[in-house]
C-alpha cells in the first residue's frame, strides 16, 4: 500500500505568520517616514499658535495688569521682580501764559531746556509789523523726573492764565510689550534652529515663511517698545505765550490811529491843494486886471496933480 506524505500544519502557519510580520513591518516603515517629513513643520505650529497675534500688543496690553501679562507669556504672577517692576507714566502739560516781552519768556524757556537736560521740540512765533513778538507757541520736553518743578518754573515766566497737567499709568502696556518682545525673540530662535535641521524642501518653505512674519512682528512689537520707553522717559509740555489782551488791544488801536491820521493829513493837504490851485486859476485874471487898471489909475493921477504939490494942498 502507498504512503502519501503530507508537509506539517505547523509549517504552514509560521509561513503565514511571517508574511504578516513582513506586511505590518513595511507599512510601518511607510508611516514612520511620512511623518517625519511633516515633523520639522508641525514642530513650529505650536509655537505659533501659543504666541498669538504680535500685532494687538498695545490694545492687549491697555486692559489687562503687569502679572496678567507675565503669566499669559509664562510667567508667575507671585514672583517679586514683577510685583516690584517700575512705574511707567506718561506726562503731559498745557501752560498759558501772558507777558508783556514775549521774546523774554521764549528765551526762558529755552534756557530751562537746556538746564534740565531738555529740548524744545516744536516753536512757532508771530511778530506785529514792527518786529515785535507778539504771540509764540512752544513744546518743551523734559525727562519725566523734573516734570513738576519745570511747569512750575515756567509759570513764573509770566502771567499764568491756564495751566493743566495729565498722567497717564502705562506700566501694564510696558510689560506686555516687553514680554511679547521676549517671546517673540524666543520664538524667532527656536525657528532658526528648526530651519537650519530642515532637509525636506517643503520645511524650508514653510519655515521660512513662519520666520520672515516672526521677524516683521518682532520688528512692529520694538518699534512700539521704543516709541514707550520714549515717552515714559521725557515729558512735553505745551507752553502758549502772547501779549496781555489790553496791550494788545492798545496798539492795535495805536497802529490803526497812525495809519488814519497819515490818512486824514494826506487828504488834508490834497483838499489845501486843490483849493489853493482853484483860489490861483481864479484870482489869475481878476488880478491881471486889476493890476493894469491900478497901474493906468496911477499914471493918470501922476500927469494930473502938479509937481511941487502935496496931497494936502489938492
């Protein structure tokens, strides 16, 4: 009898066994590299996600408190440098004043500039037609420090009629600046590291993309931080000085009294003249006449009276 041999069902599952393994492993090996190509760019979207909008900065920054700030960009509210951080104010002043030499207050005031380490950022003067000063409009900028002792030394420049001051509290706006100014430069680095690990040219692409907007934030959040640290740093005070409101009057009423009375004294001496040129044209001939009729009657009473004689005796 024949023996028909028959290989073993063992054998048969482990070659299945092994395909599978085989499949498994190469879908694997698919996976694992499609998402490492994403895995330089998806590495930068949580930042950008966490960092918010660069552009809101100063309107965040007015409505929220310095701790507020330094949490939300990962900070703690209890740490002491930012319960003890500086007060940032800005400062600003309006003065009126009245004086009877308005170039000498102008010279004052530019004087005080220069003794408090200030300047004088803006100056408009107007001058009557004499050359006189009649009215001036300066900004003086002094740091924040001497802000009340330069207003008050301006009002003795002459005679005060206005004066008002404002303050504005900024320190939460300074720290939100700067915290975003922070993060943004954290930011911006870790992008460039990501960008100089990046082989795939679809990562260079975005990166660099991501990187150039960091870049123009950050640049848009330091103008914003200099442009406070500006005024929270010098103060300006608007300084309008004029004549006194009598004075002025005054000549005005002098300039207009000269300029009638040149008037009145011209018209005075073309009316003479023009009287005296018709009192000439018409004495003119009357007088002709009566000279030649004076002259004939003198002749005449020259042959009749006799030589010798006195007009008595006639």
């Amino acid at each position: 009898m024949k023996t028909v041999s028959r290989p073993p069902r063992n054998l048969a599952l482990a070659g299945v066994a092994l395909l599978s393994s085989l499949l498994v492993a190469a879908c694997s090996g698919d996976m694992d590299s499609a998402s490492s190509d994403e895995s330089l760019a998806s590495r930068a979207k949580p930042q950008a996600e966490m960092d918010g909008p660069a552009a809101d900065s100063i309107g965040a920054g007015e409505g929220g408190d310095a701790a507020g700030s330094a949490v939300a960009a990962g900070g703690d509210a209890s740490d002491p440098d930012l319960v003890t951080a500086e007060t940032s104010v800005i400062r600003v002043g309006a003065v009126i004043l009245e004086s009877e030499d308005v170039g000498d207050v102008v010279a004052q005031v530019e004087s005080l500039a220069v003794s408090v380490g200030g300047d004088i950022a803006n100056e408009e003067t107007f001058t009557d037609t004499d050359g006189r000063q009649t009215r001036s409009r300066l900004t003086l900028t002094v740091p924040v420090d001497t802000f009340d002792e330069s207003i008050n030394e301006v009002e003795t420049f002459g005679d005060p009629v206005s004066t008002t001051s404002n303050s504005e509290d900024v320190t939460a706006m300074v720290a939100d600046v700067n915290s975003r100014v922070a993060s943004a430069e954290e930011s911006i680095a870790q992008l460039r590291r990501l960008f100089s690990q990046a082989k795939k040219l679809s990562d260079i692409i975005t990166l660099e993309r991501e990187l150039s907007l960091r870049e123009a934030d950050l640049e848009s959040l330091q103008a914003q931080q200099r442009t406070l640290a500006a005024r929270t740093t010098m103060s300006a005070i608007t300084i309008n000085v004029s004549l006194p409101d009598e004075e002025q009057v005054a000549r005005d009423q002098d300039q207009a009294g000269f300029i009638a009375g040149i008037k009145s004294g011209w018209d005075a001496m073309v009316t003479f003249v023009v009287g005296a040129s018709h009192a000439v044209g018409l004495a003119l001939p009357l007088g002709s006449l009566a000279l030649a009729l004076g002259l004939i009657g003198w002749i005449a009473v020259r042959r009749i009276t006799p030589r010798g004689a006195s007009p008595a005796s006639e």
